[in-house]
C-alpha cells in the first residue's frame, strides 16, 4: 500500500469531476448534429472523457489509500478476463495495421491511426493493470484466516485489560 497524498486525491477527483462533466456536455451536444458520422466521431471523445474519469477516480482511491485489495479467486477470474481482452487487442493491433497498410484516404487513416494508438494503450493496461496495481494487494484465504486467528492479539478470547489475574 501506498502512502497517503490527500491532497492529490482530492487533484484527481476534481479532474475526474471536470473529464464527466465534459464527457455530459459532449454527449448532450452529439444529440443534436444530423450528421451521424460526426455523431459517432463526437460521442467517442465522450467515452474517452468518460474513461478518463474513471481512470482519474481510480488514482484518487490510489493516492488517498484505499485498498485495492481482492481474494484469490476474483484475481484468477480478473487475470483471465484481461487475459482475453489482452489477445482481443493484440488482435485488433494487427488487423488495423494491416488495414492502414492499404488505405489510402487520410481521414480514414486518421481514425484507425488513433484506434491503433488507443488499442496499444489499452494492451499495456492491461498487461500492466494486475501487476501494478491490483496483484500487491490480493487477500490470499489464509491470510484471512491468520488474521482471524494466528495473528490476533487475544485468539479469540478477551482482550488483555479483560483478563482475569489467576488467583
């Protein structure tokens, strides 16, 4: 666990606040274009705003100490979820290259130039997410269990100032 940084927590949330904020107003204005390719344009900025919140909420939970931490069984579920999604990416790297390589209109090449950055991006979160982040914190069972009963203080009795002297 990290050290606390209260007041970068608070950073974080205020550029969380400011990234959904933004992410509404675009939204709310996409309604009204008639063109549906610029809506479409348009509304994946929102969702990158939205996803920059998240990743900004997540730095506050981070930087104001919150725990992270998950059992066993949810970090082997949560490995080979992102597993997939990883190989998804990969994939997806390769085939807008291969896209890219025969596409001659710049507009286009713009777009699958960004998706190809973005795709990148999103594989080394991924690849990085459970080691980074999530895997210093996993709640092994049996440390439950030495919580519960090989490192408390009493072993399940009464605390020390509860103990009766022998007579």
């Amino acid at each position: 666990m990290s050290k606390k940084d209260s007041k970068m927590a608070e950073k974080y949330r205020e550029l969380s606040r400011v990234e959904e904020d933004y992410a509404v107003k675009l939204e709310g204005e996409v309604r009204g274009y008639g063109n549906e390719v610029l809506r479409d344009i348009v509304g994946s900025v929102a969702v990158d705003s939205r996803k920059h919140s998240g990743l900004f909420k997540a730095c506050a939970a981070i930087a104001a100490g919150e725990s992270l931490s998950i059992t066993e069984d949810e970090y082997r579920e949560l490995v080979k979820s992102l597993e997939k999604h990883e190989a998804v990416e990969g994939n997806m790297i390769k085939v807008v290259d291969d896209i890219l390589a025969k596409t001659k209109d710049d507009r286009i090449r713009m777009m699958l130039n960004h998706i190809k950055s973005d795709e990148i991006r999103h594989h080394i979160l991924i690849r990085n997410l459970t080691r980074m982040v999530v895997k210093r914190e996993v709640v092994l069972e049996k440390d439950v269990w030495n919580q519960l009963f090989r490192d408390a203080l009493t072993h399940g009795h009464a605390p020390p100032d509860q103990w009766e002297e022998p007579e």
